[in-house]
C-alpha cells in the first residue's frame, strides 16, 4: 500500500504538482493513527510540524513510517479517505483490478487488498516510471532532526545489507499477512 502512495507521490513530483522541498503539515490524524501514539512503524512526525516531501518519502522508503504515509495523504489528497480513493483509481489506471484501498498506509482496513501479481506490477511500474527516485529505496540509513531531537533509522530491508545485489524496494507486516518483502 505504501508503494502505491508512493506512485501517487511520484507523479505528483513528475507533474510538478509538488516539489521535494514542498512542506506538508502533521495532523492530530497522522500523529495518533500512524506516529508514536500508534505504536506502529514510524518517523515520530511532531503534531503540528512541517516536513519536506522528501523527508516523508525517505520515511516511507526506509522506515515504513505510518505517519509519513499519512502526512503525504492528506498533503496530496486533503484527507486519508479521499487519498484512499485516489489509491484505487490510479490502481484502475494501471490495469490493477484487484487492488483496494481504505488507507495510505496498508493498516488493517476492510477496504484494503492487494494481489501479489499486482504488486509486481506496482513495482515495475515505479522502477520504470520513475527511476529518478528508484535509489531511495535503497538508501541504508534515513536521519533526520524532528525539531528537538534527530532520529537515525536503518532500512528496514534485510536483503540491503547481504550484498547479493538487491536494491530494494518494500517491507511490510500486517497480522493477516504476516511479514512481506516486494524486492
């Protein structure tokens, strides 16, 4: 589900839509459901603050930052339903007739399915599409400062640091499906 907010993001970028210095501002939502509140995978996004759009990618990339996720949903789509709803229409327009989404972020949601076949399809869709952002997803380390305090985050990616040549791309881990790598 990430990756496909991240699709959504880069074509954004690419429209020029956005830019990566463009501020996008952290809500009590993407605070509580997706920061530190959540207890889930996060940047520790400050209520209230302002992040670039590349921190927030970087987030997502290496950290698998619910709140990032969300914080670009409601910057991009002006809330996490609407940016749902546009997840599943550039799903459509990709040909990805299975996939569903009720979130920015692949939390448990009823809306929420995704194929493994449409995933690759996702995936090959932003190597090709988009390969001026494709080695974020191999960055090793994302640090950044959250006003008071810096955060160092390693890649979540355990194929990254094997030296077998993987260069990405997302990890995941919901209860239902357990633990997930699209390399």
């Amino acid at each position: 589900s990430k990756l496909m907010t991240l699709a959504i993001t880069f074509r954004a970028l690419k429209e020029g839509r956005i830019t990566l210095d463009t501020p996008m501002h952290v809500s009590e939502h993407a605070w509580r459901t997706g920061g530190g509140p959540s207890g889930t995978a996060a940047m520790f996004a400050k209520l209230g603050s302002e992040f670039k759009v590349s921190e927030l990618i970087r987030g997502i990339a290496v950290q698998s930052a619910n709140d990032a996720a969300i914080i670009l949903a409601e910057g991009l789509g002006k809330s996490e339903d609407k940016f749902a709803e546009m997840m599943t229409a550039e799903a459509r327009a990709l040909g990805l007739s299975k996939s569903t989404f009720g979130n920015a972020t692949g939390l448990p949601h009823p809306k929420q399915l995704m194929t493994v076949r449409e995933i690759a399809i996702l995936a090959r869709h932003l190597i090709t599409t988009y390969p001026e952002y494709y080695g974020i997803f191999s960055e090793r380390v994302f640090e950044f400062n959250n006003g008071n305090r810096t955060f160092k985050f390693g890649n979540r990616n355990p194929l990254l640091s094997m030296n077998i040549g993987a260069d990405g791309l997302k990890t995941g881990f919901i209860k239902e499906a357990g633990y997930n790598l699209v390399g």
